[in-house]
C-alpha cells in the first residue's frame, strides 16, 4: 500500500581515511670513504609498495637512505630514512617505513695529508737514519658540506691531530739509488680517528689508525 520516495531525504557525513602501505622488494648500497655524516646512496634497488589497493597508479618516489652512524666500518646497515608517494591515486595512501628493508654497505677511512716535515741530504754513512726538521700537522678542517673525499682535510667537529716524535728513514742506504724519506714514529689521537695520508715530498707515507690512536710502524710507509 505504499511506495518510498528519497527525495529530501536526511544526510550525513563520514571520512574515507587513507591506506597505508609498506615498503617491501630490496635495494643495495654504495660504500663511501668517511663524509662525517650519515649521508648514503642507493646502488640498486627493486623495492614495491605492499597491499595497495589493484592497478591503482601510486608508486615510490625520493628514496633516501642513510647509514646507521658516520664513522668509519665495515657491514655497516643502510636503512631508509624518508621516501615518497607519487601517482594519480597517491592521495588515497600513506606511507609507513615500519620493517622496510635495510641493506649493509662500507664506510672506508679517509685519508688525510700532512706537512711541516723536512728532511736533509748527507754524506753516506751504510745507514738509511735521515734527519728530521720541523712539527707535522694537518691541513685546516672543512666543513661537512665542502670539499671531497681525497682532498686530505679533515672535517669540523673532529677532534684529530698528530702526536709521536717523528722518525726518518731513507729508502735505501745506497748514494745511487736513495731518494724519498718515509717517516715513522708518528700517530693522531682524537675522538674521530680515522685515516691519516702524510704526504711529505718526495714520498708519500700511509698511516692507518683506530678511533683514538695508533702507533706507526715501518710497515705502515708507502714510500
């Protein structure tokens, strides 16, 4: 006996929140030589967005990825700090980094050059002792946003320097054949040891260290 008409019929409102979606699939990192920062680069990845809703167009976007510390090791983890959405149907979704995936990569020491260390020609004696003049220091420290990773300048915030009494040591006893001078007897000591290059003309001498210091042996020039 009746029939129903919606029209003027009451309203509400109510809200469609958005999906969130996590990150899944996996990604590789590039090693780096030692920045003071946490900075890290995605090699290769094939990473995927998980349970989005069918063909819907959404897709991952500006992928950043950092190391877990900035000092320098080996195996070190990768894990991603921010990333995006992008696609016509992105504003249907958020984005959780909840269990994405990690990778592990390798922060190497950075090499540092030294100067301030002379040392002077002699009459042949049947040792390789040479003199040794002057205080080795590093270069002038730069800030974290300038410079390169072999420019041999160590960064604001590290407390590094060089400490020891420095050794000269020819490379060969023989007037012929002598004509570099590699030093020994030196190590830094710091909160941020990390890797110390002395490049003294005529030869160039390679001094690795530990976080606070390491003392140099012969075996540690690379004349």
């Amino acid at each position: 006996n009746y029939d129903l008409s919606l029209t003027g019929a009451p309203t509400t409102t109510a809200t469609i929140s958005q999906k969130t979606l996590t990150i899944g699939g996996s990604f590789t990192a590039l090693d780096k030589v030692y920045s003071a920062t946490t900075a890290a680069s995605i090699n290769a990845n094939s990473l995927t967005l998980v349970t989005k809703i069918g063909s819907d167009d959404v897709s991952l976007t500006s992928v950043v990825v950092v190391f877990a510390t900035a000092d320098a090791a080996n195996g070190k983890t990768v894990s991603i700090s921010s990333a995006s959405l992008t696609g016509t149907k992105a504003a249907n979704y958020s984005l959780s980094l909840t269990g994405a995936p990690t990778a592990t990569a390798s922060i190497s020491q950075k090499a540092l050059t030294m100067s301030g260390l002379t040392s002077s020609n002699r009459e042949y004696d049947g040792s390789r002792t040479a003199s040794v003049s002057g205080t080795a220091v590093l270069q002038s420290a730069i800030s974290t946003a300038s410079g390169t990773s072999t420019d041999g300048k160590p960064y604001i915030g590290d407390t590094v320097s060089i400490t020891g009494a420095p050794v000269g040591q020819f490379n060969t006893k023989d007037v012929a054949t002598a004509s570099t001078v590699s030093y020994t007897g030196l190590s830094l000591t710091g909160v941020f040891g990390r890797q110390l290059l002395a490049d003294e003309s005529p030869g160039r001498h390679l001094f690795d260290y530990a976080t606070n210091h390491h003392d140099l042996g012969a075996d540690d020039c690379d004349p």
